[in-house]
C-alpha cells in the first residue's frame, strides 16, 4: 500500500493531461491545452511541495530542475493556446 500511496501525485497529473488530451480530440482544442498546461503546472508545484520520497514517478532530476522544467512547459502550452488565433 505504501508504494502505491507515493504514485498517487504523478497518477493524478498524468490523468488530468489524459483528460486535457481527450477534450482536445473532441474539437475544443484550446480549452483540452489549458488543461494540459494545468497538470503540468500542478506537477510543478506537486513536485515543489512534497519530498523526494513522496513525489514518485515526478522526481527525475534535482527539484529545481523538475520544478523549472514542467512550470516552463505549462506556461509555453497556457501562452500557445492564448496566443494562436481561432479558427
């Protein structure tokens, strides 16, 4: 039970990009990458937050690093879906 309790954080970003990439295959493609920015935002700040034992699958570098690389990505995914024009 106890290996399983530390992949929950990672499960549940990987789950939210999941759902993000489904709304973005029905059609509504600016509203499925606001929601792939959002879990990679949030497994930035997770990955910020818990310690290295708790993180699981999050943890792959140093923190600063992990931090740095998936609150850039969710930001840069957040900007190009602000900035590209509708269709």
């Amino acid at each position: 039970m106890g290996a399983r309790r530390f992949q929950a954080p990672s499960c549940a970003v990987l789950l939210l990009f999941a759902a993000g990439m489904a709304i973005a295959g029905t059609g509504h493609w600016r509203r499925g990458a606001f929601v792939m920015g959002a879990a990679a935002l949030a497994g930035g700040v997770i990955r910020w937050v818990l310690p290295q034992q708790w993180a699981g699958m999050l943890a792959v570098r140093r923190r600063w690093f992990d931090v740095l690389l998936m609150l850039g990505a969710g930001a840069v995914i957040w900007l190009v879906a602000l900035v590209v024009p509708p269709q």
